[in-house]
C-alpha cells in the first residue's frame, strides 16, 4: 500500500465515523457575538467619522481666524538705524 492509497484509507474511516457532537446554544452565542463585532465596528466607524468631521470643523475655524494666507506686514522686523 503506497502513501497515497493510505491517505485514501484515513480519509475514508474519518468520513464514515461519527461526528463529535455540537454543543447546545453554539449557533446563538455565535449569532450574538457577530451582532456584537457589527455594533462595535458601527459604533468606531460613527466615532471615526465625528473625530474627523470636528477635525475639519476645528481647522476651518482655525483657518477663518488667523488667516493663514494673508500677507504678513512687513514691519514686524526692528526698524534698522544708525546706519
């Protein structure tokens, strides 16, 4: 008997023994868990979105009040004397 006519044989006795029994409640606590990981990633989702809209919120504002692009006037450097 060659390897592969050995792995036909153990593929075989495993298809035709019995089964390992499913413990009771086992596709509930999976469908709860599942509804569980949807909320968590709604609610990180919904978070993520709100810290990236106050983000943009903050920096408009901050843009609106110090004007970033505006030319700067030009005395702002001590006056030269005594050259």
């Amino acid at each position: 008997m060659n390897s592969y006519e050995r792995d036909h044989e153990a593929v075989r006795r495993l298809l035709v023994s019995c089964r390992p029994a499913v413990p009771p409640g086992l596709a509930a606590r999976a469908a709860g868990r599942g509804r569980r990981l949807l909320r968590v990633r709604r609610t990180l989702r919904a978070l993520g979105w709100a810290l990236l809209a106050a983000a943009v919120v903050a920096f408009c504002v901050w843009a609106a009040l110090t004007e970033p692009w505006a030319v700067h006037p030009h005395d702002t450097a001590p006056p030269l004397e005594g050259w």
